[in-house]
C-alpha cells in the first residue's frame, strides 16, 4: 500500500460538521467560521530526523523548513498564514541549545510574514527529532484556490525551478505566499497547489481531483542548477528532466489558469516578480494521464514523484 491509497482508506469515513467547506484531500482544510468576508484555513505538516532532514543539518534551518511547509500549502490556497502551535518530539538525551536554535529558525520566518507562535507541546521521542506544526490561516470568501477546478485547454504554469532540492533548496526555500495571493487577485486560477512530492506525482494530485488529463512540455520544464550539475556530475545520477520531475521538496507554486489568460498573465508578472521565473510547461487536455512531449515524440509520463511508503 502506497502513501496516497492509505490516505484514501484513512480519510473515506472520516466526520464532518456544517463548518467544513473543504475537508482532506486539498492542501488545507477550508472552514467556515460563519463570518461575512472570510474562511479559515487549517493545515498540519510534519518533518522528522531521518527522512526530511539530516542530523547534522543546521536547527535553524530545520525550524525554517518544519513552519516553511505549513507556510507553503497555505500559499497554495492563495491564503494569509496567522497562527502556529508547534509539537516537538525529542530523544532523552537531547542539547537544550539545538532546540532553541531550531526555534530560531522557526520564529525568524514566522515573524517575517507575521505569523503568532501561540503554543504547543514537547515530548519524549527514542533516537530522532521530529516536529509537527499545526497552522491556521484565512482566505476571501471566493478567492480560495482548490485542485479540483483544472478545465480542457488550460496553461499549466510553475514557478521558480525544479529538482535537486537536496543540494540545499529542500532546507531553505521561501514559501509563495506573495506570489500565491497576488495571483488569486489578479486572475482567475482554475486550480492550484505547491510542489512538495514532485511535479509528476504533484500535477497528479490536481488531474485526478478535477478529472482531466495533461501534456507537458519536456523541453519548458523549468530544470534547476542543482540538477543539472547533479546530472553531468556522476553517471548513476538521475537524468537532470528526471530529477525534476520527481525530485520533490521545490515548494514552488503549480497552477492552470484558461488558456486566453496566459500571456496576460506572464506579462503581469515579469512586472511584479522580476527575480521570480514563471514558465507555462503544458495544458490540460480532456483525457486521462499525463503525456509530456519533446522534439521527437509523445509518450505517457510513467514517472512518479516521492511517496513515503514506497
């Protein structure tokens, strides 16, 4: 059993109440709180010692990645992040001194986009660190970006680069928050959500909820530096397209917005985000699957991206 079919048979029966608008299954849950202009947003995330940092990785970055994941999803939905509570797992014989550097890091970006630490919980954990964030945050009323809205004839568009976050992305990206909010304001984004898994199990994740297919672009995928030179550096690396594809932990935002409002929308943001790339790397198409093109062919995309229990 794969991570996403224990998710399904975890989250087919779960409750509901009449506040959820949007329960498991998008990047975060989406609650009515019975205010006129705003729903909040509710979002957990995890990162443990072993699988998504090292023991020897900086406290302070792995306080930067354990809220900058939360953060993420939150942008994701082109909402505003506010409040946090943190639990931290520790082993018996952990040094006072690295948590609290691991607080630092988490607290420098919190206070960056105005995010209140406002409590949580510490215990015992045999041999590794982990912390799980809970995070709330709010959205307009109808300007929240689900997975489930991808159309036929769509641009898909990401941003930033892909692959190789291991070289040092994975533990110090910037959440898309800015860029997330900017765009919900100023198009109409069909579907959207950040590339944590990989852009070949991510892009999946919107086909599946908006029962469309996609073709991609081999030669516009955005590839990063890191890749590449990953790539040229050893023979048994992955081919640097690969890496991007699969690699996960980019963060970045991936979105599909009509087809009219592409090019409007490069021209806006080039304005907006000049330091910022955005690259439009296929459409939706009415079908199943994906495909990704390149000067010679078309073939099904076989690849997947990161899956926790694979």
């Amino acid at each position: 059993m794969n991570e996403f079919e224990l998710i399904h048979r975890l989250t087919r029966s779960l409750p509901t109440n009449p506040s959820v608008v949007v329960g498991a299954g998008d990047d975060c849950a989406v609650l009515d709180p019975g205010g006129p202009d705003r729903l909040l947003l509710f979002k957990t995330d995890a990162v443990v010692e072993g699988v998504h940092f090292s023991s020897d990785a900086a406290p302070e970055k792995i306080g930067h990645k354990a809220l900058g994941r939360c953060l993420s999803d939150i942008a994701a939905m082109a909402g505003t992040p506010t409040a946090a509570l943190v639990t931290i797992g520790l082993p018996r014989d952990f040094q006072a001194e690295k948590v609290e550097a691991i607080y630092a890091g988490l607290n420098a970006l919190a206070r960056r986009h105005q995010v209140a630490i406002v409590g949580g919980e510490t215990t015992t954990n045999p041999e590794r660190i982990f912390i799980s964030i809970a995070l709330l945050g709010w959205v307009p009323r109808g300007k929240g970006v689900l997975r489930s809205g991808a159309e036929a004839g769509d641009a898909i568009f990401v941003t930033g680069e892909l692959g190789g976050s291991l070289a040092g992305k994975h533990l110090d990206f910037e959440p898309r928050l800015d860029e997330g909010r900017w765009l919900a304001q100023h198009f109409s984004l069909h579907a959207m959500l950040d590339v944590s898994d990989g852009l070949a199990g991510d892009l999946r994740h919107i086909l599946a909820a908006s029962r469309v297919g996609a073709e991609l672009l081999a030669t516009s995928i955005p590839i990063s530096r890191s890749a590449r030179l990953a790539a040229k550096a050893s023979s048994t690396a992955k081919p640097a397209l690969l890496a991007a594809l699969t690699d996960g932990e980019d963060f970045e935002l991936l979105f599909t917005v009509a087809g009219r409002d592409a090019v409007p929308l490069l021209d806006a943001w080039r304005k907006e985000f000049p330091k910022l790339p955005l690259t439009c790397i296929g459409r939706i198409t009415a079908g199943e699957g994906i495909t990704i093109r390149d000067k010679h062919s078309i073939r099904p995309l076989t690849a997947h991206g990161y899956d926790h229990f694979a």
